[in-house]
C-alpha cells in the first residue's frame, strides 16, 4: 500500500508526487529567477497569455519583469540541439494578469519541457507524462489533442490570403460553424473546399472515429500526414493503457507563429477550467535563434485546490501495539520493516481511542497481524485473526 500524503493540500500533494514521476522519466529540475529582463517578453508578448508585463528598473538601470512565462525563460537559456535534448520539469510562480479581477496575482505551475532532438518518441513521452499527471489526481480526466498541421495543411492550400487565413482560424477556434461558413461562401472557393473547412470545428470526439472523419477530408499530403502522426501518436497512448482518456479536436488551433504540431489540454472532473495545457512551440524557439525543437505543458496548481476533497479514511495505515518490556532492536527493526514497504506506522502501547488505522499489529517479540479494518465486512473482520512475521 503507496503511503497517501495527507495533511497537505491539493496542488502541495500533487507537487510530490509529480516530481517522483518526472525525475523517473530522467528530467531534472530546473530553477529560475523571479526576474527576466523584459526584453524578452517585450519581444515575444504574442506567446504570452497577456500582454500586461509587471515591470521595474533595476538598481544598475535595466529594465526588468516579474516573469510572467516559464517556457520562455528556460528556452533562452536551453544549450540544446539537434543532438540531444533537455529534459527539464519545474515549479515556478508567474506573475500575470488576472482577467476577471484586472488585478495581477501570482500564479503557481508546475510542468516540463523537453528540447532538442524532438521526435515521435519523445512527443508519445511527453503526452505520456500528460495523461499520468492527470490521471495521478484520482479523478475522471480528459486529455484533449489536436495536430495543428492539419488544420495548418488546409489553410495553405487555399487561393485566399492571410488575412481571410486568419478569420478563418479564428472562427474555427471558436467552433462557429455558421458564421464559418457564411464567411467561406464569401470567398468565394469552391464548394468541395467549403463542405471540408465547415466540418474542422465538428472534428472532436473518441480518437478512431475522429480520425476517420478527419482522414475523409484530408485533401493534402500535409493534412495526411497530420492525420497519420496523430494516430500513431493515439496508439501508444493506448497502448500504454490511457486510451479512454483520450479525446481529438482538430479545432484547437494555437498562434501558428510560435506553435505547430501536436497541442493539447487536460481536464479532470469537478475543476471549471483547464488543468494543464502544452504542445510543441519549434516556432518559439526558431525565433529565438535555437536551432532545436521543443514540447512540454504545465499544470496550474491553484486550479487543484478546487478539487473536491476526499476524506480519508484512515489517519495511518498500521498500528503496532507493544509491551514495554519487549525488545527494542527487533521493534524497531521489525516496524521499520513495516514503513519499507510503503505503509505509515505508528507505534503505541495502547490504541489511542480517536485514532483510524487499517491494520492492527501487536508486538510480543514478533509482529502479529491481529485486524485489517481494510477488509472489513458486515459480519466483522474478515478472516479474523491471523499471524505474519515480519523481518525475519
């Protein structure tokens, strides 16, 4: 039995337990400055979730930010190239804008980011550690995906320019599939060109029967080529047991100067908005002047603590009772034993009178297992008593 962690608060637990999983991957934890030099976001407000920076003058006159990103500060500073990547996770507050207060709060992540040689198998580990990360939660979760290329595919096809490119995305994003189509007739393209773009805001759901629908318009090498990564993609999602997580939606489309690719959301059940959000940004990081890829997502802490609560139903997992009379070495030994295999133990002479445990131990030169309130049934213990040794 995996030791639960309690007494702490949702996004606290969930740091924990996501760093083990994230350092089991072979990231490495990476820390950065409170402080960037605004330059770097004054260059890049478009990737940022508002352009509203809080910033200050620095003691030697520069002319600093409060980050308000994550990515962008370990992308500048990234060594990695075509040859390798970097695998990195962190835990860092943003300061940003906060759009229903208009006041600026600081705001808890927690991700990763993986940049370099970024290919198929690194993407399938990165979507991976997504759908792990939300199923850590022990909730219902929805892990949504989309492949830009797509929709991206399509666009560039069209004999219309960027800025209809643009209207058409936006409606798309928006999944308005009526002014989408008034503005498509508008154009004046054809009519098998229009019935194809009005279906990309309906191309959500399960990934097989979206993806056959997706593969019935796909009218270019690109959008086939999209469609066939993406499935590969699913299928060692599935593989590895998260297929039911799964859904696609090929109306998710982000700034195509920065991202490309692979995006997707996570969602778990009793949170109002989005827990964790990622994909790849090869076009954020061309823009910096880095000759690599690169992935990662990060998850908004604050929002876990809206989570409901779930009692717990023991305080520790096994009491060990003794006699203090008893042998102290093999006590110890044998309870240490205990906590090796993964249980909380508290040790008493007698059973204090509020406290829950799920298993009973006493101590009379040996460990015996006298209750497991874990297998409780109508009738009592199951089993009744019964005697293990421990240690020996």
């Amino acid at each position: 039995m995996n030791t639960e962690i309690r007494g702490l608060g949702q996004a606290e637990a969930a740091t924990l337990r996501l760093r083990s999983l994230y350092e089991s991957y072979g990231y490495r934890r990476y820390r950065m400055s409170r402080f960037e030099e605004y330059g770097l976001y004054a260059a890049n407000k478009s990737f940022l979730l508002s352009e509203n920076v809080l910033t200050f003058t620095d003691l030697d006159g520069r002319l600093m930010a409060l980050k308000p990103d994550v990515t962008l500060g370990i992308a500048k500073n990234t060594k990695a190239g075509r040859e390798r990547c970097e695998k990195v996770y962190y835990i860092e507050s943003v300061c940003r804008e906060d759009r229903e207060s208009h006041t600026y709060k600081e705001i808890s992540q927690m991700g990763l980011e993986c940049m370099g040689a970024v290919d198929d198998c690194v993407t399938a580990e990165v979507l991976a550690l997504a759908a792990r990360s939300l199923a850590s939660f022990g909730t219902d979760s929805v892990l949504k995906i989309s492949n830009m290329d797509f929709v991206v595919g399509m666009l560039e096809a069209l004999p219309v320019d960027a800025a209809a490119r643009e209207q058409i995305l936006a409606l798309i994003r928006r999944k308005n599939q009526s002014d989408l189509k008034r503005l498509l007739a508008g154009l004046g393209l054809s009519g098998e060109d229009q019935e194809r773009i009005s279906q990309i805001p309906s191309l959500y759901g399960a990934p097989r029967g979206t993806l056959e629908r997706a593969a019935a318009i796909a009218a270019t090498p690109a959008m086939k080529a999209a469609a066939d990564r993406l499935a590969r993609l699913c299928g060692v999602l599935e593989a590895l047991g998260y297929g039911g997580q799964l859904r696609l939606d090929f109306s998710m489309v982000n700034d195509i100067e920065y991202y490309n690719g692979i995006i997707f959301q996570g969602f778990l059940e009793g949170l109002p908005r989005l827990a964790l959000s990622g994909g790849q940004y090869d076009g954020m990081m061309a823009k910096l002047g880095k000759d690599a890829d690169a992935i990662g997502f990060a998850i908004y802490l604050k929002e876990l603590d809206w989570l409901p609560k779930k009692e717990a139903r023991f305080d520790v997992d096994a009491l060990v009772l003794y006699d203090p009379q008893s042998d102290l070495a093999r006590l110890c030994r044998d309870v240490d034993s205990l906590r090796r295999q993964g249980l909380s133990v508290r040790v008493e002479k007698s059973a204090p009178p509020d406290l829950r445990y799920c298993y009973l131990y006493r101590f009379d030169g040996r460990l015996s297992l006298e209750e497991d309130r874990g297998n409780e049934t109508a009738g009592g213990f199951a089993g009744g008593r019964r005697e293990e040794e421990i240690g020996c």
